[in-house]
C-alpha cells in the first residue's frame, strides 16, 4: 500500500485479514507494484475495512485445487484470493477463467500485466 503496509492472511495466523508494516527485507518477498490511481487506493482500503479480521478459507483453498471450480467460503479468505478479489474490484485483473488462483499464479499474471 502507498503508506508502506501490506495487507494479508497467514494460513496459521489468528489475525485472519489484517495490515501490517512491512518489516521484513524486501529481498524476502518477489513484490509486483500495481500503478494506481487514489480511487482504487481507496476502494482497497474500503475492502480491507469491510473484511478486516475475516479468517483463512482452508475449504476454499484445497477444494479449488481438486475441483475445477472456485470454491469460497464466505467470510474467508486466502492470500492470493484476497489479493485478486481486491485487483478486480478496482479494475486491474480479470481472473475468472483461474479456480485454481496460487500466489505463484497470481504473481505470473501480474508479472505480465506489468509488463504489458
């Protein structure tokens, strides 16, 4: 985010959603910026408020991976599917042909976005 926190959910964490600053070396993380507009910036912000808290979607994750359909559980969430739920409500990725969204997929596909 453009005041230096991230936003995320940890499959083992009791936080469930949640912003924290990014402490750790960014040599740690492959980080993919996304160029945005204060409105998007905005409309993330309001997403995170309205899921704030919301815990890990175990169901979702593993049944998106043996079935060919998206599975989401209300109320819950995992890493990459926050983070393309967030990039479609501001216009950025169209992902819906992905049931199956990794954090190894999700960074390929903006990769290329970037570089288009």
């Amino acid at each position: 985010m453009p005041d230096g926190t991230c936003i995320s959910i940890v499959p083992f964490g009791t936080e469930g959603v949640r912003r924290k600053k990014l402490d750790e070396p960014e040599d740690d993380y492959d980080l993919v910026c996304v160029p945005v507009d204060a409105e998007q910036v905005a409309k993330i912000e309001a997403f995170y408020e309205h899921t704030k808290g919301e815990g890990y979607d175990w169901l979702g994750m593993i049944m998106s991976k043996f079935t060919p359909f998206h599975v989401h559980r209300i109320n819950r969430w995992y890493c990459s599917q926050w983070i393309a739920y967030a990039l479609r409500l501001i216009c950025v990725l169209t992902l819906y042909s992905h049931s199956d969204l990794t954090p190894q997929r999700l960074y390929d596909l903006l990769s290329d976005y970037r570089a288009s």
